[in-house]
C-alpha cells in the first residue's frame, strides 16, 4: 500500500473507534442523569427544608415569608432539581461537540494530506504566490521543491479552521453540484460554520447555559461529515478501503503459494 492509501484507511478507522468512544459516553451519561436526578432532586429537598425552618437564613432573605409564598417548597425543589439535570446534559453535549468536532478538524486535515500525497501538483494554485530560492529550485527541481513548499503549508494549515481545511478538500476533489455518497446526507457549510462557532463559544465564550438545540442529531451529523469527506477523496483520487487494514493496521499477508 502507498502512504495515501495507508493514512486513508488510518482516517477510517480512526472513525470506527471515536463513533464508540462518543456513543458510550452519551449513553451512559444519559443514563447517569436520570439515575442521578433522584439524589439531585433529595438534596435539594433538604436544602429547601433547611432554608424554611432556619432562623440563620431569615438574615440572609427579604421577605422570606413572601417568597416562599410565591415560590413553594415543591415548586422550589423541581426548579433547583431540574435546573442542575439541564446544566449536567448541556455539559455533556458540550463534551460530545467538541470531541466531535476535534475528530472531523483532524480528519479533513489529513484528507488534506492524502490528495497532497497522491496529487501534490493539485495544490499548485495554492501555493502559487509562495516564494521560492533558486538555490532550491535549482538543485532540488521542481516537483521536490513543489513538495517541499507544500509540506511548509500543511503544517501551516494545521492549524487553520476546518472549514478552511474541508473548502481547500472540495477544490482539489471538484464534486458535482449537490453530490453526496450518502442518500440521506447533505453538505451544509453554512452548518458546519454554526458547530464551529459553537465549539469556539463553548472553549473561549463567557457562558453556554442554553447549550445546543438537537445535540445529538449535530454530534451524528459531524460524524457523517468525516464519511462524507472520504467519499470527497475516494471520487476524485479512486483510494478505496482496505477492510484488513483499517481492522489491523496491518497490510494483508500474500498468501503462500500452494504447494503442488
């Protein structure tokens, strides 16, 4: 196998395993929130019980006696309780965008890498306007100063936006019009720009209470965005799975020749 092929089938099975990781962790944090609300909703219980019958919390409250009128004990509890069940799921959903996120940054990377590998004059209208010695170009030549100059710019882009990474994947691979590999599966930039806005909130942002609406429908839709990157390469540069390989990371023996 070359080394696009192998860094192809690596992408893949990469996926296969942070599908796991994150399906595990939302279930059974899931399941952990409404095995917890229980004790949550208890707590809460004693802490209103102690915030009515104590004298201490007379000082610390005006008009005690109105808002308990206002806001009754049962009405009190549920609110804490569910208020601390929200702020539990919008943490998890936090948790899951962001890995999801990081997962599919990483692999339009290095699909990146795989068209540089296999077509690394593709790339040559971007990195045009880069500049070059003529000592290098004259004693390495042109394709291995293209390669070199191009090595420079992947690890620059490394650390761009993932759109920046999946719009420079869509140049190189050119699909048709509203092209997609999977029957129920749409490439939607303008999508993919609101994840990433929400991932930047949730790291850099001063609050993120609300958190995000269908967590788990954008958390299956970044995931299906790294397929959908793949079909990208597999239509334009032909790089197709190798089912031993992406199970072993090892390439499948030749098999011995039998013996007469």
């Amino acid at each position: 196998m070359t080394e696009a092929e192998k860094l192809f089938n690596q992408v893949f099975k990469r996926w296969t395993e942070r599908q796991s990781f994150i399906l595990s962790f939302r279930v059974t944090s899931d399941q952990g929130i409404e095995a917890a609300r229980q004790k949550v909703r208890a707590e809460k219980v004693r802490f209103v019980n102690d915030l009515i019958q104590g004298g201490e919390y007379d000082k610390l409250f005006l008009d005690k006696a109105r808002f308990i009128q206002a806001m009754p004990p049962e009405k009190l509890v549920e609110k804490m309780t569910e208020a601390t069940v929200r702020h539990a799921q919008v943490a998890v959903d936090a948790a899951s965008i962001i890995f999801a996120h990081s997962f599919l940054d990483g692999a339009a990377f290095d699909y990146c890498r795989v068209t540089a590998l296999v077509a690394p004059r593709d790339w040559e209208s971007v990195l045009d306007q880069r500049q070059i010695k003529l000592s290098e170009a004259r004693e390495l030549g042109y394709d291995e100063a293209l390669r070199k100059k191009l090595d420079e710019y992947l690890e620059q882009l490394e650390r761009e936006s993932l759109l920046k990474k999946a719009d420079l994947l869509f140049a190189r691979c050119l699909p048709p019009e509203k092209w997609s590999p999977m029957r129920t599966y749409t490439y939607d930039r303008d999508r993919l720009k609101r994840l990433d806005d929400y991932r930047h909130e949730i790291i850099h942002g001063d609050s993120i209470e609300h958190g995000i609406k269908n967590a788990s429908e954008e958390v299956d839709y970044m995931s299906r965005t790294v397929l959908f990157l793949m079909g990208l390469v597999n239509l334009r540069y032909k790089l197709m799975i190798d089912p031993f390989y992406s199970l072993t990371g090892q390439e499948m023996p030749i098999p011995p020749v039998a013996q007469k």
